[in-house]
C-alpha cells in the first residue's frame, strides 16, 4: 500500500475518489456513534480546566488491489492515563500459530482469513478508561458546534483499544 498526505489527495486527479473514502469513515464512526459532540461551554471548562483533547487524524492509503482507504486514528501516543488504564495488546505466539496450521492442515481443514471491519468500534469505553477527549478534524467539524467530542467507542490509535476490544 501507498500513503498519502490529505493536501496531495485532494489536490490529485483522483480527489474524489479519497473524498469517498473519508466521508465513508466519517459515516461508520457516526453509524457506530463512537463520540459525543460537546456543547461550547462544556468544552470550554475542560480546556480552561488544563484538559487536553487527543487529536483525531484522518490516515489515508492506497491498497494494492487499488482500493482507496481512509482511517481516523487517535494520536494516541499524546495520552497520558497516569497508569490508571493498562494498555493490551492479545497476540498469539509464533508456535501457537504454527500449530494451528500444521494442525488444521493434518486434519483437512480449510483455513481463511478474515477481517472485522472496524473491530474497535464495537468495543465501549468503560468509566474504567476514564473520560477521553478528542479533538475533529477540521472538515468534520460542524459549524454550529465545537471541534472537541467525548470519545464513547475504542478508536484505532488509542492505547486501550485492544483491551475494550477484547473484554
């Protein structure tokens, strides 16, 4: 796969096609209601209380079979949990997968892999995680409203994610 920058695709001949992508990763977080707006003054107390929001970043590539994919992600590597919330990452060994292929393959078993399209947001932010504060990218930001939201689903780049994925 090829990245982006956002400038170059939506300067490129093919713009409306990266136009399709984010608006349809915009749709699915919406769909999944993976955030909450906040109201102005909400957000005010928050900012003048020394709260920082995690910015939210719109990644964009260039799949091999020529499919074109955008990504929000947390910038998560700006989050400071105070070690309050563990971060999680399941993995499995190498042997362990070697095994189940050498098994699978013993027994005639056909194996196929497979996605779950955004798997993280079907996962919920517990009051565990405490309360994570993001900010919009500029073109999802509705006008009337502020560009910072409460984070409600287990979005890419957050460091919890894995583990409210997989409780």
């Amino acid at each position: 796969f090829s990245a982006i920058s956002m400038s170059e695709a939506l300067s490129a001949p093919d713009a409306h096609r990266w136009i399709e992508a984010i608006d349809l990763e915009r749709a699915k977080l919406e769909a999944y209601k993976s955030w909450k707006v906040m109201e102005k003054d909400e957000a005010k107390k928050f900012l003048d209380e020394g709260g920082s929001a995690l910015p939210l970043v719109v990644l964009l590539t260039r799949k091999r079979c020529g499919r074109y994919k955008a990504r929000a992600v947390v910038l998560g590597n700006r989050w400071t949990n105070d070690g309050e919330a563990p971060t999680y990452s399941p993995v499995v060994s190498s042997a362990a997968n070697r095994f189940v292929w050498a098994y699978s393959i013993s027994e005639g078993h056909h194996v196929e892999m497979f996605d779950i399209e955004n798997a993280f947001l079907h996962a919920h932010l517990d009051e565990e995680f405490g309360e994570v504060v993001i900010k919009l990218p500029d073109q999802w930001r509705d006008e009337n409203k502020t560009a910072y939201a409460k984070l409600l689903k287990a979005v890419y780049g957050l460091p919890v994610a894995p583990l409210a994925w997989y409780r």
